[in-house]
C-alpha cells in the first residue's frame, strides 16, 4: 500500500534553487501543511535572472520581475515566509559557503521537515535532464542537514545545532511516500501560474501539466491527486 503523509503540524522548511521551484515540486502539500496551521517557510536560493529563451531581456530586471511572481505564489500558498540567497542563476557551487548558508537558515527556523529536490534524479525520458542548480543544491541541502546543521562544530557562528526529522525529496525517481493534495491542486496550478515570465502562453499550458502530473501521482498513491517524494529520516 502506498503510505500517505497525513497533515503536519510544522515548522516546515523547502529549498530549492528557483522562483518557480518550490511551487511546481510541491506546492500542493505546502498549501496543504499550511492550510492546516504549520508555520511553512521557502527559501530560493538564486534570483532566476537566466530564466528566459529572450536575449533582449535584462537579466536584472528578469530577477526583479521573479521575485514579484515568487511572492504572488507565496501569498496563494499562504506561506509563512519566503527567504533569498540571491545566487545568480546557474551559479550554485556545492561549497562551504553555500552550505553554511542553508546550515544558518536551517538552524535559524528550525524546522521538522525539510522538503528539496532529489540530485540522484538526473535523466526524465528522453526529454530532460535535471538542472544544475536543482542538482547542486539537492546535494548541498543533504549535506547541510546532516550532518552540519545537527553538530555544534559545522558552521559554529550560523546558530544552535538543529536535526530536521524528515527529508523530503521532489521530483524523485523513486518516491516512497505521497501527500494528497486533491484539496489544494487549485493553489498549486494558481501559484505556479504566477510565474508568468516562464511561459510563452497564460500559464494554462503549466497549468495543466500541474494537473497531469499530480493526477499520475494521484494514480500511484489512490488519491485523486498527490505529489511523491523520496522520505529521508534523519532522526530527532
Ligand atoms: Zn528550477
């Protein structure tokens, strides 16, 4: 039997590399947590300013622009905060630097559950391959979560140590749990849609491939719609 995640009652933490990210991997289930009184917080740790097929477009203004859509989604979602690293696009290095960073937040909001993308999921079908950044900073999340932000040595001046609970990992290739988001598929197809400089439509094209994909999780989990992950626990 497919193991459904039940409501959580937080504080939640998801960190993902782009505006949109956090939305499109698992803005149902942060609606969902939110919705019921967790405190859930993002954290997007470049500015998105590569995100565009359209070389006439200043990639500052472009950052800007995302911002503005990434707190539109925020506010659909109902999160509790949303945090910047402000890394160029396409320039997260695996280093201390940006480890310390996630190590700082992670101890700072001290969450229970951490939600990232899966760096082990590198090839979609013949038709993608993951982003680097999703790679890269899937990685550094692992590693700044443990064991960093649960030793006292790691990173002594980013705050007290901290273990999270769980981790759960997005756009994985091998999910094992789901959270049923048939409640908030609506919020999650609205906030993705606020990125609107990531599309060439009105967003309804993203929209319903929100909806698609969620319905073949659905599928997997016996719910009308779910977003999978691969659940680390990291103890407590
Ligand atoms: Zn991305």
């Amino acid at each position: 039997m497919p193991e459904l995640l039940g409501d959580e009652s937080g504080p939640v933490l998801a960190v993902y590399a782009h505006p949109d990210d956090p939305d499109v991997s698992c803005g149902g289930t942060l609606a969902r947590w939110a919705r019921a009184g967790a405190e859930v917080h993002v954290l997007i740790c470049t500015d998105g300013d590569k995100g565009t097929t359209d070389p006439g477009v200043d990639p500052g203004e472009l950052a800007r622009r995302r911002a503005v859509e990434a707190a539109e989604a925020a506010a659909v979602l109902g999160l509790t905060g949303q945090h910047f690293l402000g890394y160029p696009d396409g320039e997260l290095e695996d280093d201390s630097a940006l480890r310390a960073a996630l190590v700082g937040w992670v101890r700072t909001l001290r969450p229970r559950v951490v939600l990232g993308p899966d760096p082990t999921a590198v090839f979609f079908g013949e038709d993608y391959f993951n982003h680097r950044d999703h790679r890269v900073i899937g990685f550094a999340l692992l590693d700044a979560l443990s064991p960093a932000a649960s030793l006292p040595h790691y990173f002594p001046d980013a705050g007290p140590a901290h273990q999270p609970e769980t981790a759960l990992l997005s756009g994985t290739l091998e999910p094992t749990v789901w959270v049923d988001v048939t409640d908030t598929i609506d919020d999650k197809a609205a906030a993705v849609s606020c990125h609107r400089s990531q599309f060439a439509d009105d967003g309804e094209w993203a929209r319903r491939a929100v909806c698609e994909r969620a319905q073949e999780d659905g599928r997997r989990a016996g719910v009308a719609f779910a977003e999978g992950f691969r659940r680390l626990r990291l103890g407590g």
